[in-house]
C-alpha cells in the first residue's frame, strides 16, 4: 500500500474508468494527487476538474516531467486507455526530449510494451517512480479460481485453456492481450482494436462461415510475457461482461493476480445475471 510520507502522488489518466478508480482509492487514502490528463483521451469528468490538474495532449510529451517536478511530484500512476500515438511532426520538442530523441523514435515505431518502457525508463532517469496500479488498488486484482458465481464446466475450461495458449502467443509478439476460443480452439485474436473490438468481430462472425450454429466460447486477457506489471494489465469491466454475453460467449477468464477487474461489485452482478463465468488462471494453467 502507498505510504503518505514516500512524496506526492501523480496519476496520468487516460480513457476508461480505471483513472476514476485510483483517484476514488487515493482520496480515502486521504491523498491529493496531481493529476495529468491526456488531452483527447481522459473524460472531461467533475472528479477530474475538482482536483489539481492539468490536460496535456500527446505531442507535449516534454513538458510532462516539469509539471511533474513543479507539482513536487515524486510518484506516478498510470492508467487508462490511449487510442492513438502523438503524431511525430507535431511533437513541440524540449531540450531533455531531443536528447530522449533516438529511444523514443525507436519506441513510437515498436509495439505498444516497448512504448511503455521507454516512457517509463524517460520519467524515472528523473527521478520519478512509476507505482503499479496493484499496489495503489490492490482490490482490483483479479483472484485464482471461481470470481462470479458460477463455475466453467470442464468443455468450458477446455476453452479456457486453447484461449489462454493463444493470447500469451500473441502477447509475446506485443501484439495484444485476449483471445477467444470456441470448441476447444482459438477462433479470433486481439488487435490494435482493443477488446471491445475483438467481442465485436465475434458477434458478427456467428451467423457465417464455420461459427455458424455453434454456441457458447470464452474470452480470455492474459498479461504479456515478460510485461511491464506497473502499466497496461488486462482489464475488465461491466461493458466487457456485456459485450461478450453479446457475443454468445459464456465466460471470461483472466490471469490471476496479474489483471484488473473494474467496478467489481457490478461487473459480478452483470456476470451472475447472464449467468457468465469470471476466473482467475493460475500461473500453469
């Protein structure tokens, strides 16, 4: 747990309801975040505004670790979707950024988790530790075994794992992080489209070719191997429970203790009411 006297806490806020979560935990932990929020991606949210803020659009990424410092920042958060990659031709340079130059043009031509840690190796060289969001919201953490009421069958569980084989491959290639599987074998593959649009494809794919009259399948977001802990964990919420109820899926499974479940209380109800399986894969499963 994040301890008062380590410094002030920042938090770079993208999409999605994550950056609500950890500011909703860091002010009953009685803390006062500074909170950066990536122009065209974070909501335009009241619990935002009412907060020590700033908006900062993609392309002045140099101006990130003086604000940081200004705002005695000595800790950082990230979380919360990014939909795009600053346009290169924009980015407003600084002297620091010209010399981060070479690692970073490197990294915006890499996949997603080379990015990250460049980004993060950027912010720490001054001086700034990067805290996972399992150590500010160590709730969120996905469990081992049985989460939602309902247990997977053993057909179920079988999809679970042909699932699980194929999100880690597509993992290690730092492509994406959640595959689908029906009948014992992986039928669809995260892209750049991010989960919603991966249950999406499935949904539309059922009524034609060889998914034609079959039922039921599972989801499953798998952390990459070798993944940076501190940014980007699977996550799952209300809209993915719905989703993949829209998709016919029965279930979702996750990797235990190394992914998030948001809103927990209603992404369980959600799940129980579809009668939707959520499980947390052991390590060697």
């Amino acid at each position: 747990m994040t301890r008062h006297d380590d410094g002030r806490i920042g938090l770079i806020a993208g999409g999605g309801h994550l950056p609500v979560e950890i500011l909703q935990s860091l002010n009953r932990q009685g803390l006062s975040p500074y909170l950066v929020l990536i122009d065209g991606e974070a909501d335009d949210l009241e619990i935002f505004r009412s907060h020590d803020h700033v908006r900062l659009p993609l392309e002045e990424f140099g101006r990130l670790v003086p604000l940081l410092k200004a705002a005695r920042v000595t800790r950082l958060v990230m979380a919360g979707s990014v939909a795009r990659r600053p346009v290169f031709r924009n980015v407003k340079w600084t002297w620091s950024l010209l010399g981060f130059l070479p690692r970073l043009a490197k990294a915006l031509a890499s996949g997603d988790d080379v990015l990250l840690r460049t980004v993060i190796g950027h912010l720490e060289a001054h001086g700034i530790k990067i805290v996972g969001v399992h150590e500010i919201v160590p709730d969120l953490v996905a469990g081992t075994g049985a989460i939602a009421v309902r247990k997977p069958d053993a057909s179920e569980m079988r999809d679970v794992r042909a699932a699980a084989v194929a999100a880690r491959a597509i993992g290690a290639l730092d492509i994406g992080q959640a595959a689908v599987a029906i009948g014992g074998r992986a039928i669809a593959l995260e892209g750049i489209e991010g989960t919603e649009g991966l249950l999406d494809r499935v949904a539309a794919m059922r009524g034609h070719g060889r998914l034609a009259g079959r039922t039921g399948g599972v989801l499953v977001k798998c952390a990459k191997p070798g993944q940076e802990l501190r940014v980007d964990l699977p996550t799952i919420g209300p809209d993915t429970v719905s989703a993949a109820f829209a998709a016919g899926l029965t279930g979702i499974a996750l990797d235990a203790g190394r992914a998030l479940i948001l809103d927990c209380a209603s992404t369980m109800a959600r799940a129980n009411d579809r009668g939707l399986f959520i499980y947390g894969l052991k390590g060697d499963e």
